[in-house]
C-alpha cells in the first residue's frame, strides 16, 4: 500500500463524485485534493513516517470523508439541476434536467450485477440439487422466473442509469419480486441447498435482505425525485 | 458530520475562521487546505487530519458565505501541483471575532449563513 497507490485512489474516487457536475466545479475539487495528496504525501515523507502510515492515513481521510463528499455532490447536483430549469435549457433525456442521486447510481449497479448474480446463482443451485439430466416440469417453476427476473433486472440498471420514469417502479418490482422469489426458492430447498451449497443459501439470504434494504431506499423522497415521483 | 440547524455554523467552520484569524494577525494572510489540515491537528494534539470531504466542504460553505474568498497560486513552485489559497474577508474577519470573544455563532448576526 504506497502512499501514490492510495493517493491515486482518492483522486479516482473524487472524479467519481464530480462526474457530471458542471466543469469548473468539478475541475476544482479535482485540482485542490491533487494538491493536498501531494503536500500530505511530502510533509509526511520530510517528517521521517513510514509509506505504510502515510497510505493509510490517506486512506482513513478519504473514507471518513466520504458523506461529506457525497452531501457536497448532491448540494452542487441540485444546483446545477435548478439552474438547468431556470435557463430553460433543451432537455434531452430525463437526466439532462434531473441528476442521479449517488443513492441511485450505487442501487442501480448493485442491483444489476447482485440482481443477475443471485438469480444466476440459484439457477445454478437448481442444476447442482437436480442435476441437468434430471430437470422436470416442477424445475420450469424455478427457471422461467428466474429469467424473467434476469431480464427485469437488465430493463431497470438501464432505467435507473437514465433515470426513466418507470425505472422507479422496475426498481420497486424488482426489488419486491426478488424478495418474494428468493423466500420461495428457499422455503421449497433449503434442506438441499444447505446440504449441496450452504453457501448458496446463505449467500440467497444476503441478497434478500439487500433486495429489502433496497426497497427502503426507493422510498426515499430524493430518490422518488430525482425519478420525478416526488 | 453534526446536521446543521439553519442560523448557525458548525464547530469545524468556526474552527477555521479563529485559525485563519490567528495565521492573519500572525502575518500569514493566506492558507491551503492540507497547511490548514496540519494546523488544525497540531493544535487539537490529535492524531489523525480532518478528512479531505469534510475539510473541503466547510471551505467551499464558508466561501459561499462570503466570509473566506479563493484563487489559485500564480505558478507551482517545487514542481507540485498549484495550491488553492484561501483569504479570511473583512466579514469572516469579523465572524472569526465574535467567535473568538465568545459569542456563539447561532446568536451571532445571520450574515454568518447567509451566502455572499
């Protein structure tokens, strides 16, 4: 861990969290950090402490800073977005006027890639309990909504990534669904699965519970917002 | 971060207003974000610096606030990247004061929160 490794970290996640905001703001905050690493990385090194404390002492700044990163983003997004309004600007899409909230961007890849991921998963337990040859009409049950589930799931990171009216209430339902399929999936096998794949079971579990903490997010009023719900 | 109740300014931004006060009357007239990050620890005997989300956002408030003002350095020296400098105004002066002699900043007049 060399303090230039954690330094390039932080510069990375900064430009995360200034994406799309406009430039002279963003090119700001970019600049000004780039500049603290560097004197923190060379007051540091002058004071005789080790690359070690150095990375982790950057690495502690940047993590304990990371709600006020977040908070300072949505104030500017929220600026930029009354701005937009103001000028009347030609809106494009949904997210010319309306910006992501962290919140949705962060919900949005969780959910396509953990939603997939979970479904994938179970699927593949169907297959290691029943076998690929032994496949019946009851396994139909399991694998349709499951793709069904794959594909709602693709509909909605889209949905959610452009901000789309409806991907709010793909958001909800496939967030709910999940719940739903998953609890029936593992009240049907669990005995299986924890004789075959405990840690499929487990891992089933886990994602039920982010699907639920997911659905409270969607009931956030910036998140029904920035969908333009509110 | 302490939410903020409207009228009234948080520790860490009054923090910096009596630090950049002393540097002024010590003749240091401007400051950086990261000399301010060390000035602030050195002084607290703490261990750690004030993380750079919190420090740069209480900057960028008391900006808006018109009680600090910023630009960049003319050119990088030492072959490092340019400094954002920051300057107290007559107003933060003032603001730094009162903190300083005790008055709390929510009794303070409301030119403390209201942008510049």
């Amino acid at each position: 861990m060399t303090p230039e490794r954690m330094a390039a970290l932080v510069t990375r996640w900064v430009r995360f969290y200034v994406r799309d905001l406009p430039t002279p703001i963003a090119a700001r905050r970019v600049h000004e950090i780039d500049a603290d690493l560097h004197d923190h990385i060379a007051h540091e090194r002058a004071s005789g402490t080790s690359d070690r404390r150095i990375g982790l002492s950057i690495l502690s700044r940047m993590v304990r800073g990371v709600a006020a990163d977040v908070s300072w983003r949505d104030q500017h997004a929220k600026i930029k977005s009354e701005v937009s309004v103001f000028m009347q600007q030609p809106v494009t899409g949904p997210s010319a006027s309306r910006p992501r909230p962290l919140t949705v961007t962060i919900l949005a890849i969780l959910a396509a890639v953990g939603g997939i991921g979970a479904v994938l998963g179970v699927l593949a337990g169907a297959f290691v309990i029943h076998g690929l040859d032994s496949l019946d009409a009851t396994d139909a049950v399991i694998v349709i909504p499951a793709l069904i589930l794959a594909a709602l799931y693709l509909a909605f990171a889209y949905g959610a990534w452009t901000l789309r009216s409806w991907g709010w209430t793909l958001g909800v339902g496939a967030a709910a669904s999940s719940i739903v399929y998953i609890t029936a999936i593992l009240v049907r096998d669990w005995a299986e699965l924890m004789r075959d794949a405990p840690p499929l079971a487990w891992m089933s579990v886990l994602v039920a519970i982010i699907a639920a903490v997911g659905l409270f997010f969607w009931f956030r009023p910036d998140v029904k917002a920035a969908f333009g719900r509110a | 971060m302490p939410r903020r109740k409207p009228g009234t300014m948080l520790p860490l931004e009054t923090e910096i207003l009596e630090l950049a006060l002393s540097m002024l009357r010590s003749g240091r007239a401007t400051f950086h974000g990261f000399g301010l990050a060390q000035t602030m620890r050195d002084r607290s005997g703490s261990r750690s610096l004030t993380a750079h989300g919190t420090l740069y956002k209480a900057l960028s408030r008391l900006e808006e606030f018109g009680l600090l003002t910023s630009r960049w350095e003319d050119a990088a020296a030492e072959r490092r990247p340019r400094r954002r400098l920051y300057e107290l105004t007559m107003r933060g002066a003032r603001v730094a004061q009162q903190a300083r002699a005790g008055k709390t900043i929510a009794r303070s007049p409301r030119v403390a929160v209201e942008p510049a």
